[in-house]
C-alpha cells in the first residue's frame, strides 16, 4: 500500500505563514504530478496548487502570490509553503499524488490537515 502522510497545519493569525508537508511512504516505483486542495466549511474542494514531475506548477488564482509549491524528489514530499495567509484560507487541505506502484498507476490522497486563519 501507499500512504501520504500531510503535517504542518495548525492555527495562525492572519498575515501569518505555516508551511504544509506531505510525504509518501510504501512501495513506489515513481511519482508524477502531486497537488494540495483544500475545503472550507460548506464547499467543494478546490485545487490550490499543482506541481508536475517536472517542476511546472500552477496556482489557484486565489493563492498566486502568496503560495509556494515545491517537492522534494528524493523524500518522496511536496510541501506548500503559505505567507500572507488570509481568513478565506481557512479549511482541511489535502494532499494527492499520482504515483506508479506496483499494482499500477493510481491518485493517493492523504488525511488532511486543517489550517485555521484568524483575523
């Protein structure tokens, strides 16, 4: 099996930073594109950030600017590093993988992580 494992949320005040992490642990062959998203009370969730194999990342229109998303090939981790956070960042953010294991190619997702913003 394959787990992503996320940490780093917690609560913060508005302006404030955190940085999220998210590592993947099992019997990987290889790791393609992974992505954070997250959900606020009574919505859908969204994509936040994107980032390819390749290094390409792309950005909610909401977040470009203030996040960063990067990954680290050789842990296994993407990680999400957030400044200026605002109370409309609240919410659970998850992280998803696509990764190629021995069973095949599949999306993981890990538990999430909640931020809270307070103003």
């Amino acid at each position: 099996q394959v787990y992503l494992v996320e940490s780093g949320g917690g609560l913060v005040q508005a302006g404030g930073s955190l940085r999220l992490s998210c590592a993947a642990s099992g019997i990987i062959f290889s790791i393609n594109a992974m992505g954070w998203y997250r959900q606020a009370p009574g919505k859908q969730r969204e994509l936040v950030a994107h980032i390819t194999s390749s290094g390409s990342t792309n950005y909610a229109d909401s977040v470009k600017g203030r996040f960063l998303i990067y990954r680290d090939n050789a842990k296994n981790t993407v990680y999400l590093q957030m400044i200026s956070l605002k109370d409309e960042d609240t919410g659970v953010y998850y992280c998803a993988a696509e990764i190629t294991w021995p069973r095949g190619r599949n999306d993981f997702w890990g538990q999430g992580t909640q931020v809270t913003v307070s103003s």
